[in-house]
C-alpha cells in the first residue's frame, strides 16, 4: 500500500509540473491538470501510511514555497497566505513523521536438537537414486511458445487496450497548416506514429503518449517528443491525458526525434499510465 501512495504522490508532482508548464505556454490544459493532482494527492493520502502522509505534507509545503514565491515575484498579494499554509503543511509533516513506528525485532527462532540419523554409503545412495529414476514415468516438457509477431494495422491488446498503429513515417520536418505556427525542422530523424487505442475496460481509461516508447536495435529507448512546437502543430491528434470511455477509440499521433543513423526500432505498447501499466506488446517498425 505504501508503494501504491509513493506512486500517486510521483504523478502528483509531474502533473504539478504539467500545470505550471500549462500556465507559462497558455495552452488550456492547466486547470485539467491541477484537477488530476488533486486527486491523486487525495488517494495518496487515503492509502498512506504514516510515513507516506508525512511525505504528503512535505510535499504540499513544497508546493506552497513554490506558490509564495510566485506570488511575492507577480505582487499579486497571495504570497504572505501562501508562506502560512507552507509553516503550517511543514508542522503537520513534522507531527506525522514522529508518529513513525520503528520496526519491531524480529523474535529469536528457537532451535531444536535433531537426532541422528543413520547415512546410506555413497554406493548405496547412487543404487537407490538410480531405481527411483528409472520407476518415475517418463514426462516431455512442453515446447515454449513462441511470441505472436504483431503486424503493422492488426489490432495489438496489452491489458485492457487494443492498439492499431495504422502507419508510420520518417521526415525531418513537420510543416504547419497555420499562419500563427512555424513548420518544425531538425536536422535529426522524426519518426511520426499514426495509432488508435481503444478502450476494452468497463470504466474510463486515461490515454496518452506516455503508452509510447521506442526500442532501437542497440538498446536504447526514445520517449515521445515533448517539445511544444511538435504539441503546437499536433494539435487534436497530441493525446495528453485524455479519458476515454470504455467500448470508445481515439486516434492519434506520437513523435520520436532519433539521431539520423538510428536504422531499425520497434516500439513498445503498454497496457496503461502510472500504476495501472505493467504489460507491454511490441511491434517492429523497421
């Protein structure tokens, strides 16, 4: 469990991150985001230990210093409040951290005399191991497996999502149809993921470009690109935490930026974001 409260309180943070990048760029997403922090911050504390409540609160501290601070640089008349609501966070991290219990020694295992017991000769051991060998049946292990090799526009499920990766394609541009947006360009690959996941579970999934990864034949992984001119251009098709309903699809496009010599990658599908991923399929690209 407290693992579990580790983790919401891990994506607590990047989604603090997440808001605080929405309000510097102005892109909309902020008040969304600070939502999804609010709540896992609540279920952080409802499945938390002590331990983890005291990181609860040291964490909101951290979070109001950042607020005070904002305030005292943009004079918005917030910041003394702010301070206050830090002190007092930090206090109850303090309380709650005292009321961690050490851990209880473990009681000494009792040890018992055994009594001796006669020992077979070495030649006598090797003719009785020999019988029973050749008295037990006689049983062929199973043939392993082999892995399913997905194909590019089948359906691929990892969990409780069916991914189709409908095409991919590789440039070094990607040309903007707006005025108010230049074309993104690098002199690095562009590998551009044109996918539909649907939503197999009975409740509400949330879907992203974090369910992307890219594998290259040396082993490294590429996370999809966050630069905000490739958002930008995206637009609709950049899913970042959307919620899809269960039986629904949503189409979309993920970006990876590889050095221009990377020649053969495959990439990896995960079954959810955060604590409700763990299963992974893989689909060879090139």
């Amino acid at each position: 469990m407290a693992f579990v409260s580790f983790l919401l309180m891990l994506s607590a943070a990047v989604l603090f991150v997440l808001g605080i990048a929405g309000l510097v760029k102005r892109n909309g997403t902020a008040k969304k985001r600070f939502l999804w922090m609010g709540g896992a911050v609540i279920l952080s504390i409802i499945t938390s230990t002590w331990s983890t409540l005291a990181l609860s609160f040291l964490l909101a501290a951290a979070v109001l210093l950042v607020m005070g601070i904002t305030g005292v640089i943009e004079r918005d008349g917030t910041a003394r409040k702010r301070f206050l609501q830090m002190a007092a966070a930090f206090l109850l991290a303090l309380i709650t951290g005292s009321m961690i219990d050490s851990p209880k020694e473990e009681p000494a295992v009792r040890t018992e005399e055994v009594a001796d017991v006669p020992v077979d000769s070495p030649d006598e051991a090797r003719e009785g191991q020999d019988a029973e060998q050749a008295s037990a049946p006689v049983t062929k292990k199973p043939a392993k497996e082999t892995e399913k090799a997905h194909t590019m526009g089948s359906p691929i499920r990892t969990g409780d999502f069916e991914f189709v990766v409908a095409s991919v394609k590789e440039d070094q541009i990607i040309p903007s149809s707006n005025e108010f947006i230049e074309s993104y360009e690098t002199e690095n690959k562009l590998v551009i993921v044109d996918f539909t996941v649907k939503n197999l579970d009975k409740r509400t999934r949330a879907v992203g470009s974090n369910l992307f990864k890219l594998k290259d034949d040396q082993g490294n992984e590429y996370n999809p690109s966050d630069e905000y001119e490739i958002t930008a251009l995206l637009e609709e098709e950049d899913l970042i935490f959307e919620d899809v309903n269960p039986g629904l699809s949503k189409k979309g496009k993920v970006v990876f930026e590889l050095p221009p010599d990377v020649a053969h990658y495959s990439l990896e599908l995960s079954s959810g974001l955060g604590w409700s991923g763990g299963d992974y399929e893989i689909l060879q690209l090139k």
